[in-house]
C-alpha cells in the first residue's frame, strides 16, 4: 500500500509547510523554567513583549534556523527528497538567515516574505541538563501564512504534503494548512502531519481528530501527543484506539525507539546509538524526514523507521535541530537493523 | 613576579578590547576554500559586497556570538573572573545578539552601539571535515571602534587590559588600542596582547614588535604566528628570540599543547584530552582565557596554562567559540596535570 507513495511522476517528494521561526538555544537549569512560566518539555506560545523579557532572562544563546516542520524538510533534503517548503517570514536579518539556510540545505523556497508587520519568528529554546529542550514561540511573521501563500501548483506537484500541528495556532494559517489539504487531496496525493505538541494537540483535539479522519494518510506524534489525542489511560490503549485511523501512524517514544501502527499491524523499531546526547531539540522532526524521506522512496515502513531513527540520532547530537552531515551519507554508512 | 598580576585592589581582574563580531558557522570540505578566496586556517578581511557572496555559497548555519577577545572575555567570565569588554555593534539585530550574549555571561559591555554606518560584524567561518577553521570577516561596525570609546577609569581599573592584534586593521581601533595601552601603562596596569592571525602578523609585523617592546606584558601567539613575527626559521629558533621581550609569552601548539615562556625559564604544558574534536574555532581565544584568569588569580604559570588548556579543550569539542558549560565547574572537576 505504501509503496504507492512512491509517486515517481511527483516533482517534488515532499512539500512542507509549517511556521518559519529562527530558534535561539541556550542552557538553563530546570529550576529557571518554572519562573519563566515554562513547563518542561513543551511549547509555550508568548508575545513579542514577553520574548524580550524571556531573551533578557536566558544566557548566552546560539541562534539556528529552525521551526518544526522546516526542519523535517532540510532534514529529508539532506536524505536526498527533492522537496520544498512554504512558510512566512519578515524581510529583517532573522528572515534572510533562514531562507539562506534553508535554501543553502537544498530545499526550494519561494513564499514571498512580508515587507510590514512584525518581525520574523523566534523559538527561545532553553536546554536543561538532562538535553531536554523547552520552548516559548514567538510566532511573529510566521503567523501571517495564509492560503494566498499556498501555490496551488506546488502543492498539486509533491508526492506528501506534510503540515505541522502548530500551524492551527494562527488562524490565518490554519486556512492556508486546510487550503494544502484539499488540493493535496484533490490532486490524488497524499497529507502528513504531525501533532507538533502535547499542549497544541489540547488546544485542537476535537479539530485534529476531524482532520485526521477525513485527510491525513500519515501522522506523527510522540506518546504524549498521542495519549492527548485519544485521550486513552495508557499508550497501549491509545495505540489500540488509532489503529485504522489513516494508512499508518508512527509514534515516537525517545530512547525506545518508535511504534509504526497500521490497520493491520503494529511494529516496534529501536532507537538508533547515540553516543553524546547534547540537545533533543529535532528529534521528532528528524525522525518525520528519515521516515517521510523512506516513504516517498518506496522503502518498507520498518526502514523508514529506521531512517527516522538513525536521522533523529544526528540532530540530537549537536545543539540545533538542523542537520550537520549529510544524512545520506550517514544512513548509508548505518548498520542495518 | 606574576603574582603581582593578583592586583586584588583592581575592580575589573580583566578588561578585553575587540572587534565585536557574530559568527556564522557551516560546513564545507576543503575544495571549496580556494574557490571563495580563502585561504585554509586564517582570516581574510572582506567587504561587504564579498560578505553577501560568501554567504550565499556557504551550506546552513549557526550563528554565534564571537569576536576573538569577546569570546576570551566571555570565557574567563565563565572561570569566575571580572571581567568587561569595549567594543563596536551596530543597533541591530546581531548587534543585540552581540550584547546579549557578552551580558549574559557575566561581561560588563557598556560601549553604545553606532546608530548609523555599516551594520555589526561578521564573521563568516567556514569548517572543514578536519575540524579547522577558516574566516571570511567583515568588520561592519567593529571598525568604528574609536578612542572615544576607550573610558579612561575602566581601563585604569582593570588589573589586565587584553588586546587583540585584529584591532590593528581598522585606523580608528589601532588608535583606541593605543590609548588603551597608554591609560593601562600609567595606572600601573598589565597590558596581553594576541597576535591573532600570520597574515595580521605580517600586516603590523614592524608595528607589533614595537608595541611588545614598549608595553605588552603577556604575548599570546601560535607557532605560525609567532614564526612570522620574529620571522625565524624554525620554532626553537622563534622561542629563544622572543624569550625576554615580555615577561610572559604563551605560544599555542594545537595538540602539541602549549609553551611558556619567560626570561628565566621554556615550559612545556600538554593540551587537555578532547574526546570528539568537531570545530576548532575559538581554541586560542579560550586558551587566552584560561591563562589570564590563572594569571589575576596569582596562579603559577604552568597552572594558567593547564587552565587555558581546558577551557580551549571545552570550546573544540563542539560549534562555535563561546564555552556552553561552566568553565569554572569543568576546571574544578578536571584532573590537574
């Protein structure tokens, strides 16, 4: 069934579209979360006044181009995916800094940035000891993607459209990520999203669980978002009730790998070695470019697992939720599962 | 004699003086170097024509805040030092990143930012598979550094004022090195100085050689740098030349460690052990740091050397050229030499 995803008459393996935000990482203890109104692990939406207030109160940072679904797409253009990504950023420095590295990464990139309003989107990204990584967004210009930015065309043109949870935050997004659905649809190709996070997926159950039932071929989440979703007692009943839902869900558990579920089965596959865990920042998104990326290859679902796998490993290595190798590279040189 | 250097009645153990500079950080293998006019391990000055063009054919990023004597600061900030810096932003975007990264390391910056004129600086560095660095900068801003800008009391309060030899390239900044040394002479004060780069060396090579004669206490080089300067044939012959210029010069040697030199005494100190050597930049300019912060802290030499070689152990082992851990909680856990 998957292997007809490999729509070789497709110009595009992948189109992404997502929030374009510009992370700035820096370390903290777990102890300064709370005061910054953070909760571990999760996203936080905050304004352009609370941003400045919570830039001032971290340290020293690493600014890297970032936004979750943007990483998934550099991540599967470094894999190899012709793929490409729309997304709104402002003409200001952060801007042009993420078109040049996403661009840079391989991905074509046309959304026209806004010449007024506010400035590009920050992702304030605080790293605790144990690698984990929290966020406040500032969503900023991404938020003024509306459906004039989604090219019919291209959209019409990828084999899988994959649209990020977050995007249901900004209304005028949410339009545009209904708009991508239906073409996709219309033009026989397939949709991908992922849940994005814990809080997103509260926010937008009863929408999300519409969606999926009427357009989602592939979703993404981790346990929490999943449990969220179903709002099961467990992740073995939450597992049981998404079963069938769309063509195959694969849900990402960290360190013990992943659970790709399809109406007919559900396969368990391991996380891949990673010798310094430095920054989760990624993961996720990674794993959705090995996977998407084995997906729109042809390849089984267990080796697009193992793709997100070994794709997930690298980011998680380095501070930044970019790739710093080529993944084809790496996955050619990783020992098979 | 360097215990003197403790000087407990200074408000600052350590004023640094620079050009203030973000980084950006890609990867690239070594073929690409000559075709962007590089040169392999040193820093080319570019224009900001040539800048635009460097950026557009370098892979994604990751900026950084850097600038070789802020990043120096910023270390010895993280051993535990007071310390401040002087230098030159643009009110911009990366001007701001700049300044947030210097305050939230503990640096007291104070230098207003220009409101008009070229924007901040960067530097655009360029990673190769071995680890090396290689810069294209643009000094922007930094090079409106002017005396204006060097306040006469907080050099005077500072037991070390730390130079760097790329202050040398902008006229403006050479004359507010020189004031700087001037006020720091008078009060009493030690003056370091980094020669920074060969092809700076042989830029301000007669200049140098005055300066270290008139009124350097504490030289920093590396071998090529320090070869250039006194322009010997070999490394043995470069140390007994410079023994006694200064009363200290501390010649970097990658993984050879370092060597110090007095003019009673050639001490040879091993690098600390790297585990994953993944960017070179910023090796010298946190060797720096360690050593000065052993020097104001009235630690022996070799002791401000094993402390350089930590910190500079740290900032190797990962992008970019500021410490991403406590350098003071590292030094106190590593084993002494």
């Amino acid at each position: 069934m998957m292997a007809a995803m490999a729509a070789r008459d497709a110009e595009l393996d992948l189109l992404g579209i997502g929030n374009a935000i510009v992370d700035v990482l820096s370390r903290a203890d777990e102890a300064s979360l709370a005061g910054w109104g953070l909760e571990k692990g999760t996203m936080t939406l905050i304004d352009a006044g609370q941003a400045e207030v919570l830039y001032a109160a971290t340290g020293p940072g690493v600014e890297v181009s970032g936004g979750s679904c943007a990483n998934t797409i550099a991540g599967a253009a470094s894999l190899g995916a012709r793929v490409g990504y729309i997304g709104k950023v402002r003409d200001d420095e952060l801007g042009r800094t993420f078109a040049h590295d996403l661009r840079a990464a391989g991905v074509s990139f046309r959304t026209p940035a806004a010449s007024d309003g506010p400035g590009t989107a920050r992702c304030l990204i605080v790293v605790t000891p144990d690698a984990q990584r929290t966020m406040g967004t500032y969503l900023g210009a991404s938020a003024e993607l509306g459906p004039d930015d989604v090219d019919e065309a291209l959209v019409a043109s990828a084999a899988i459209t994959y649209l990020e949870g977050y995007l249901w935050d900004p209304p005028a997004a949410k339009e545009a990520f209904r708009k991508a659905v239906e073409i996709a649809r219309g033009a026989g190709r397939r949709v991908a999203l992922t849940l994005s996070d814990p809080f997103c997926v509260e926010r937008h159950r009863d929408e999300f669980s519409e969606l999926i039932a009427d357009g989602v071929d592939v979703l993404f989440a981790n346990e929490a978002e999943l449990v969220s979703l179903v709002q099961a007692a467990s992740f073995d009943e939450a597992v049981a009730a998404v079963r069938g839902r769309c063509e195959v869900v694969a849900v990402t558990r960290s360190e013990l790998g992943s659970v790709v579920i399809t109406a007919d089965d559900v396969q368990a596959v391991p996380a891949a070695a990673v010798e310094h865990l430095i920054d989760t920042t990624g993961a996720g998104d990674l794993y959705a470019a090995g996977f998407l990326h084995g997906l729109t290859a042809g390849r089984p679902l267990p080796e697009c697992a193992w793709l997100g796998a070994v794709a997930a490993a690298e980011v998680i290595s380095h501070f930044g939720a970019r790739p710093q190798v080529s993944l084809a590279e790496l996955a050619a040189a990783a020992p098979r599962p």
